[in-house]
C-alpha cells in the first residue's frame, strides 16, 4: 500500500513539476503593437509615395521627375526603416521567449540536482 501511495505522490509532484508558473508567461502584448504599428506605417508611407509620385506627374509631368525620385528615396529609405523596426520588435519577443525557456529549464535542472542530493 505504501508502493502505491509514494508512487502517486511522485506522480503528483512530476505533474507539479511540469506545470509552468503563471509569471513564465507573461504576453509581450506591446511589443506586438508596436511592431504592428511599424509595419502598418511602413505601408502607408508607401501607399503615399505612390499618390504623390502620381500627383506630381500629372500636375508637372517629366519636370517634376528629379524631385520626385528625391523624394520617393527618402520615403521608401524611412519606410524600409519603419519595416526593420517591427521585425526587431518581433526578434525582441522570440528573444524574451528564449530566455524564458532557458530560466525554467535552469529550474528544473536546480531542482532536480537538490533532488538527488537528498536522496
């Protein structure tokens, strides 16, 4: 009977063991704004590189050319940036998760070595 007992206790504490606490979970629920944010803007700055190349030919056509190529430069140079910065947002929550991963494994391994001491 005792067998039976310290078996469901070992059961139990195993089950325990691999449960993840509720503060190795916390969201990165901003981060995941912020770089949707970036991509979203990203795609509007494209969208009005667009309508002003648009609009600059059709009010100045080839003379208006030269400024426009400035310009839509500089436009997509800031919207390739707008791009970077929300991949670097999501490099930033795989990062997080990575070292979460990494902090509980590490438990689990202090946990397991203090186990075997006591035995």
């Amino acid at each position: 009977m005792t067998a039976v007992a310290t078996e469901a206790k070992l059961a139990e504490k195993r089950a325990h063991e691999e449960e993840v606490r509720d503060e190795d979970l916390e969201p990165y629920v901003t981060l995941r704004y912020i770089a949707r944010l970036f991509k979203i803007l990203a795609v509007l700055i494209v969208i009005l590189l667009v309508g002003e190349v648009v609009t600059g030919l059709m009010s100045d056509g080839v003379a208006a050319l030269m400024t426009l190529i400035g310009e839509a430069t500089k436009l997509l140079v800031i919207a390739g940036l707008m791009w970077g910065g929300g991949d670097i947002s999501l490099l930033l929550i795989d990062a997080g998760h990575d070292l979460r991963v990494a902090r509980i494994l590490l438990g689990r391994i202090n946990a397991s070595l203090h186990e075997r001491e006591k035995q």
